[in-house]
C-alpha cells in the first residue's frame, strides 16, 4: 500500500455490459491508514457517461492508476457490505463460473430497490452525424416515432411509453433505440428504500418518577392533561403508545403540536419513531414435532451422514412427510442461534407449506417472495443480514440474501425446473450455488424429492451425496394406483366426448358422488394452440416470433406465447380470405369450458398463469378448493407442486403423451417427474388415490416404471443413456445463444465465431443451429451446445476464451445491434 497513492474502486453498474468500472475514491472517506476494506460490497452513486448517474456495487479497491483520466465516485450509500458473510465470495463465484458480467449479477442478486434504476427517465439523445444516420436507417419505424416523440419533451417514465404505445409493447423498440444509443435514462433517485417508520410517544422521566403526581401541575393546562389521560388510558399496563392510537382516543386527525412540545420539554414525554416492518413475519407457536418410525429413521440416517459432513439428499415418496424430516433437522440448527435457508419451488405456489412450517418452528418465519413489494424485499433483506429473521423460505433468489450467520440449507423438491434461471444471464442453478455455499459455509445441505434430479442422483450413487430414503407415505397411505386409457381404442369404441373419455369421466362422477374433489392436468394454457384455415395452409402466427397464436376465449383474442403480444381475432384468413377458420387442440380454458357442457352440475375452476395474473387469485381459489366450494380444478403445472387436500383422491391427466418426445436431452426425466409428482397429489390422508392418464401410447416404457414406482429402475436406465451418448451429468454443456434482427448478420456472427472455434474445439462443437423458437420477439436466433469432459481442463480454459471471444465479436461496430446469451450447464 502506497499512503500517497489515492484509492481507485472497481465498481459494478446494473448494465448488461461486460466488466467493471473505475472511479476514484474521494478522499474523505478513508482515513490515510489501510485500505478502507469495509466499502466493498458497498454501493455507491456514480456518474456514468455524460448524464447519467447509477447506483453501483464496489467490487474491489486498489491503487493501481490507470493510464486515463477517471472520474470520482459521488456517494457512498452503505455504511456496511450489503451482501452478507460470504457475499463477496460467491459474487466472485458466480462471476466466474457462470461467465456473466457483474451488471447482469447484480440484476438478479439485489432486490430492485438496492439498485435503483426501477423509476429510470426515458429521454432522447441527439443523433451523432457520423455514425447516427446509418444507424437511424436499420431502425424500426415504430422506434423512429419513439425517438421523435421523446426529442419533445423533458423525457417520459417506461409506464407513459407504454401508454404512448398501446396497442404495442414497448420493450423491444426501447431497446433497440438504447442499443442504438439513441436514447438513454436520467437516473431517479427518489425512490430509493425508505422503511416505513411510526411516531410513538412514551412516558418521561419525570412522569415515571413523579407518577399521578404530575395530573395536578396539568390542572391549568387543560389540553396538555387530556393528552397525558389518552396516552394513559391508551398505554394500559406499559409505558408508551402509539401517537395515532392516542390521536383516535382523543378523536384527533391532526397532532396537536404545540402540546405534546410542552409535555416533551417539561420531561413528562418522549417521542420517538419507530421502524415497523412490512414482510410478514410468522411467528409460530412451537408445536411438538411427532416423527413416525420411518421419519425418525430417515432424520438418525440424515444426522449421521451430517455430522461427517456429508449432504443429504432426502428421497422421500410423495406425502411421506419430508417437511416433517427437514423440521426436524433444522430446529437443532436454530436453537443453536444459527439462520436457515430453506429453499421452495415457486414461493406462490407452497404458501400451504409455508403455513406449516410457521406452525412448527418457535421463531419468526421470514418469506422472500417474488409477489411481494420492492419494499418488502427491501425490508427481508435487512432483516436477514441483521439477524432479526432466523428461517427464511424463499424461491432460487434466496440464494443471494446477505446472511450472517447461516447454519444449513434446505432445498425442497431440488429436480424442480424452476430452480434454474432461464433466459436471463446468469442462468445460474439455485440448488448447485446452494451445495456450493455450504462448502464455503461448512454447513450441511440438504436435498429433497420425490424424484430427484439426475444430477443428485448421480451424486448419490458416486458417493459425494449420503441418500437417505422414506419409502412409505405417512399414515400408511398408500401410493397412487395408475391407470391407462387408451385414447385409440376409446374412439374407435364411441366411448370419446370432446377432450374426454368416457373412462376418465365416469371416474370424475364417482368421485364428485362420493363427495371427494379432482385434479384435471393439461399443460397447455389458454383455449386453442393454434388457429388454421380450412381451405389453405394458413395458421395465424405472431409477427414478431416464429410461433402460432394460442386463442383465449376468455378476450377473444390471439396471444403470442413469446412476446406477450395480444392480436384481435380476424375474422377469416390472411392468406385466402376464407371464413372457415378452425381452432386446433386444446388448453386448459377449453377443458373448463368442455365441463361445464359435460357435467353441468359440477363446480369448476381454473389454475394457471392467466388465472393467477390477479394478485390473490391464486389463494383465494385454492382457499376455496380446500373449503370444498370447487370440485375440479383444471390447471396446468401449478397444480403438480406441493398441494396438499385431503379431498383429492383422484388426478386426471388429459394427454399424458405431451412432452414425452420432445428433442430436449432431459425429456423423459422431466415426464417422469411431472407425472409422479401428480400423481401425488392424490389420496394423500384418506383412502386409494388414483391417476387416471389419457394416452395414445399405453405401452410405453416411461408407463411402466412409473406405473410399478420405480424411480431407481428408471434412473439406473437414464443414466445410462445419458453417459452413453454423452450428456448431463457426465459431460458439462455450455450453451450459447446469438440474436440479431437481421438474420444474415447473425449467421455472419456465428459463422465467424464457428471459424475460430471449430478448429480448437472439434467435435465439443455443436451448431450453429436454430433454436426451437427462431425468431423471438423480431430476433433470428441460432445457437452453439459445447459439450466438455467434466472437470477437465478444457472445461477451465474455455470459461476464460469464450467471454474473451465473444467480447471480441461484441466490440466491431458491425455487431452493434447483437445479443449474446451465455448459458452454463443448461437444461
Ligand atoms: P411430502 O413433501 O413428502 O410429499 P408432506 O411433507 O407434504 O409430504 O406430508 C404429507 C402430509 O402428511 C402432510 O399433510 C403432513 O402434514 C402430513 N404429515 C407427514 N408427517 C407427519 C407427522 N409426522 N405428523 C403429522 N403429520 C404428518
Ligand atoms: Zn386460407
Ligand atoms: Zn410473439
């Protein structure tokens, strides 16, 4: 260290560019002894460009001077590193291995109001002559109108574009004009967290001391005394209130200032503020945990390979009470003082397990929810980093929140899809950086599942997981009993009506009979998949994605899957004009709508995103359900996960074929878990629960080892395929995905990336090919798979040639308008 020298910070701004920024450090805020360490991992406000301002995360300070001119950092905003303990290891972790850039890090691990950036002001930039026109040329005409209406004012939100733009999204126009540099944003900062606070008033020293005493000296002042009786009255046995409740008694809507400064100065009062937190926590009434034999087995079997410091993965049937083991293993943890990360699917999803957890543990409960307010979000994240929340059950996220104290992690149903990031770089997988921070922690993870991901279940059978089984469901239920309808030998027989069968009906009218409720699965949203015409080969399709138009009955109209788009239905064909337009397949609003002709009487309801895209919906009809108003509830797989009603003892699924042929490496592993995990949700408390799938296919493979519950079988199978033809888990797969809107610059793209690659990498190279989906969103896509051995050392030279390659392409001004997508280990 060079005390003369002054200190430079590498500060992460919320771009999607690549790399860090250097700003100098103002000299008042460090001392000239040492480094001041404690500002990393601190944000500060820096100025970027010429008007723009971000906040930005210091990632590392040192004293090397670079050769050009850099500005200095404006305002520091922590007092103290806001990304917990072990914070600052897995930033480098995560940056490293999965090869994003710490803007794009930052996106995902902070909350949006630690980052700012969320009120950010559109405003138009002035086109630079040079450069701007040819620019100007390749835009959209809805960007030119855009940018002209933006060059009028001061500048507009992204919420008053939106409305400018109706009936378009504005999303891919913004950005093209951003990465056009046509447009940029002035930073606000007003909406930067402020906790929500409450006045409070308590008794003064003298009241305290003097007691009653004091009524008389109030004599005179009559409304100084009515004060003291309110707050009085209002404090009961304690000596502070509120300062509304004391206003309501005293049936004032304003604070009547002037007498509670008397009552402050003469000691008789203190006022004080209060933070009051908006997350809300549940703090549980610590009921007694009674294992069954096989559970209190299965947590001995956990304990031992824990204390050698081993992790667990927990392989437990559908409804042999996992969370009762997890419960069991964690409690020790928290009253050793330690925090807990318990790791859920999707949070909206489990809020019946968030209940029960909160009935069984003693302490306050925190919930890292995605539907929850930036403020909220805020207010958990301080919590945790503070000490003031002990277990917190939160979706992937969770894996970033700032512990202090962490003592084990539990990942709940760890094969769930939803554990990986998808799309967004870093495509990160939230149960590897959960096993990756309890080696830094030294702390036991703990997997779960019914049925678990190939990836632990190689771990296990390698040795580097202990598995500890629950065969058997809790109460002795038994396991689901499956069964095949043929949907071939249905029709040919009559026994067809619209989507169903009469096999799969007949078992619905039992059921409903016999008072008991049912499961519909089809994964497939909306009304129809598709729209044709009956005279040609037209089938309506999004304009901006290579993708058919699914029809919502519900608005009448066309919605792109993709973009999000919403088109007016036509009236007939594009292509030929003609009428005879027909709806092709069916989703789950078909199905509703289906049962309302077939079984009038029944009370139907519907759960998938569309449904749930009202705040409390998704609560409010499984309330409902468990309360027996509904009786079928027809979803998509939101309803696969973690429900848990005791009137379900049968699941329908309406085409138990879809999906199974899919191209994707991890098909059959992802069918087998859907429909096991469906399957479980049936029979769970009372009597036999019953699967009832549609299929084209009754003999298929898949059927039958789901059919005699052997998972092992099964995996033993999948394993070998997958080392055989060289796939997950016994190669690394790197995915990388190119975009542009024009299509023949992105194949020049990837040909040029190809020509470099092929030669070192052979045949780990695979593609350029085009994605399933080849155009999104106005974007031709094509994308590269390189497969390595696990662990080899081409695995670690290429995490540092690939960004630089890449980073390489991304600079020539050619490419200006190309995206790059970096995904490690995808699924
Ligand atoms: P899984 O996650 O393994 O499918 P759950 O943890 O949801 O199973 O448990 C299934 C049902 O059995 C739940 O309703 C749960 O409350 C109940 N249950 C499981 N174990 C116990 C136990 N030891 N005591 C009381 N209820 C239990
Ligand atoms: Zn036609
Ligand atoms: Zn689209």
């Amino acid at each position: 260290m060079d005390k003369d020298q002054p200190w430079l910070l590498e500060v992460a701004v919320p771009l999607g560019v690549d790399g860090l920024y250097t700003y100098a450090m103002p000299p008042a805020w460090g001392s000239g002894q040492g480094a001041p360490t404690d500002l990393v991992g601190c944000r500060v406000r820096v100025p970027f460009g010429k008007r723009k301002q971000y906040v930005g995360l210091v990632m590392e300070i040192h004293q090397n001077q670079p050769a050009y001119p850099i500005k200095e950092a404006l305002e520091r905003l922590d007092s103290r590193p806001i990304w917990g303990r072990h914070g600052q290891d897995l930033w480098e972790w995560m940056l490293r291995y999965y090869l994003c850039s710490p803007g794009a890090l930052m996106g995902l691990a902070l909350p949006a109001l630690l980052r700012v950036g969320s009120e950010s002001v559109l405003v138009a930039m002035d086109l630079v002559e040079e450069e701007g026109l040819d620019v100007w040329q390749d835009l959209h005409p809805l960007s030119k109108q855009l940018w002209e209406r933006l060059r009028q004012g001061p500048g507009m939100n992204l919420e008053a574009v939106q409305r400018w733009m109706v009936p378009h999204n504005p999303t891919p126009w913004i950005q093209e004009l951003m990465e056009a540099g046509l447009i940029g944003t002035l930073e606000s900062f007003s909406k930067i967290y402020r906790p929500k606070s409450e006045a409070w008033v308590a008794k003064g020293p003298r009241w305290l001391a003097e007691g009653a005493a004091i009524m008389t000296e109030l004599e005179r002042s009559p409304r100084q005394l009515e004060f003291v009786m309110a707050m009085h009255a209002v404090a009961a046995s304690s000596d502070q209130a509120t300062l509304s409740a004391v206003l309501a008694k005293l049936k004032l809507n304003k604070t009547p200032t002037a007498v509670l400064q008397s009552l402050v100065e003469k000691g008789l009062l203190v006022r004080t503020t209060r933070w009051v937190p908006r997350v809300r926590l549940k703090a549980g009434l610590q009921q007694p945990l009674a294992l069954n034999p096989v559970q209190v087995d299965a947590s001995l079997k956990a304990r031992q390979a824990l204390a050698l410091g081993q992790n667990v993965l927990l392989h437990g049937v559908t409804g042999s009470g996992k969370t009762h083991v997890y419960l069991d293993l964690l409690r020790e943890v928290l009253d050793r003082g330690e925090q807990v990360l318990f790791l859920l699917p999707e949070i909206a999803l489990t809020h019946q397990l968030v209940q029960r957890v909160a009935e069984y543990v003693g302490v306050e409960v925190g919930v890292y929810h995605s539907r929850y307010s930036d403020h909220e979000r805020v207010e958990l994240w301080n919590l945790v980093r503070d000490g003031g929340v002990s277990l917190v059950l939160a979706p992937r996220s969770g894996v970033f929140l700032p512990f202090e104290r962490l003592g084990m992690i539990i990942v709940d149903e760890e094969h769930d899809p939803s554990y990986k990031q998808q799309d967004r770089s870093p495509a990160y997988q939230a149960r590897d950086v959960a096993l990756w921070l309890g080696s830094v922690w030294k702390i036991p993870v703990v997997l779960g599942s019914a049925t678990p991901s190939a990836e632990s279940w190689q771990a296990a059978q390698s040795g580097r997981l202990a598995k500890v089984d629950l065969t058997m469901r809790f109460a002795d239920q038994k396991m689901p009993e499956w069964v095949w309808v043929d949907m071939v030998r249905e029709k040919q027989s009559g026994r067809v009506q619209g989507e169903f069968s009469s096999t799969l009906l007949e078992a619905m009218r039992d059921e409903i009979s016999a008072g008991r409720q049912v499961l519909l699965f089809k994964n497939r949203r909306g009304y129809a998949p598709s729209l044709h015409c009956e005279d040609c080969a037209w089938t309506a399709r999004c304009n901006q994605c290579d993708l058919a138009l699914v029809y919502h009955k519900s608005e009448h109209r066309l919605r792109c899957h993709g973009c999000g788009q919403v088109f007016a239905s036509p009236p007939g064909c594009s292509s030929c004009g003609s009428t005879r337009l027909v709806y092709k397949g069916y989703g789950t609003q078909k199905i509703e709508e289906s049962l309302g002709l077939l079984l009038p009487e029944v009370r139907v309801a519907r759960l998938d995103q569309d449904a749930v895209r009202s705040k409390n919906l998704y609560s409010r009809t499984l309330d409902a359900f468990q309360r027996g108003d509904i009786q079928v509830l027809v979803g998509t797989q939101m309803i696969s996960k973690g429900l848990d009603f005791p009137g379900v003892n049968l699941v329908g699924v309406l085409d138990a074929d879809q999906g199974l042929f899919r191209s994707q490496f991890r098909a059959q592993e992802r069918s087998y878990q859907l429909l096991a995990q469906l399957a479980g949700r049936s029979g769970r408390h009372q009597g036999q629960g019953r699967i009832l799938l549609q299929t084209r296919m009754p003999h298929h493979p898949l059927f039958g080892w789901l059919e005699r519950d052997a998972y092992a079988t099964f995996m033993d199978q999948e394993l070998l395929y997958r080392s055989q033809f060289g796939y997950p888990p016994y190669v690394r797969l790197l995915r990388i995905g190119l975009s542009h809107p024009h299509q023949a610059m992105v194949e020049e793209a990837a040909a040029e990336l190809a020509g470099v690659w092929r030669p070192v990498l052979g045949s780990r190279l695979l593609g350029p090919a085009p994605p399933l989906t080849a155009l999104l969103r106005n974007e031709h896509r094509l994308e590269f798979w390189i497969k390595s051995e696990k662990n080899s050392e081409i695995r670690q030279r290429l995490a540092e040639w690939i960004p630089a390659e890449l980073k390489r392409l991304l600079s020539m001004r050619k490419y200006l308008h190309l995206k790059v997508f970096v995904d490690v280990d995808p699924e």
